[in-house]
C-alpha cells in the first residue's frame, strides 16, 4: 500500500505541475509557470523512489496517472469525459495493470 500512496503522491505532483504551467500559459504568468516545472522535479523524484522495476513501475505508474490527470481535466478544467477519452482510457488501465501485476 505504501508503493501505491507514493506514486499517487507522485501522479498529484505531475498533473499539478501540468496544471500549473497550464494556467500561466493562460494568462497566469511566468511564476504560475515556474512553479510548475518545480513540482514537476519533484515529480520526477518521487516517482524514482519506489524499489519496483522501472517496466513495472510505469505500468501502474500510468495507470494512477491516467485516473488522477482525468479527475482534475473533469474537477479542476470542467472539462467533459468524451467517448474516445474513456475508451482509450479502459485500454490504458487494462494495459499498465498488465504490465504492473503479470508474474513471468
């Protein structure tokens, strides 16, 4: 479980920065931007902290991130779930919980 609230944490940190260097391209200026390529870093090490192989990890690494970047484009961005977004996206889970959770 502490793997998984990780690379939650770590998903958090990449949408946000996203976010964040979204809504200074949007008029939110240079330090909205500069702020999110900070969290972003941050994401960079929080996510290579786990002791899981890196194939394995960025299975179920995508996996959280697909779910948490959909819930702040829907909650943060108003945005609608369309379709070909949820379709994708069933592909995408399916995909990185293969990759994470196959014994060979």
């Amino acid at each position: 479980m502490g793997k998984f609230l990780m690379l939650l944490c770590a998903a958090a940190l990449e949408v946000g920065g996203d976010a964040l260097i979204r809504s200074g391209l949007k008029g939110g200026g240079g330090m909205l931007m500069a702020l999110g390529a900070a969290v972003l870093v941050s994401y960079g090490f929080m996510v290579n902290l786990s002791t899981l192989d890196f194939g394995r990890l960025m299975g179920l690494y995508i996996v959280i991130f697909f779910v948490v970047a959909q819930l702040t484009a829907v909650l943060l961005f108003r945005e609608k779930l369309r379709a070909p977004v949820m379709v994708g996206g069933a592909f995408v889970i399916v995909g990185g919980m293969t990759m994470a959770c196959w014994r060979s």
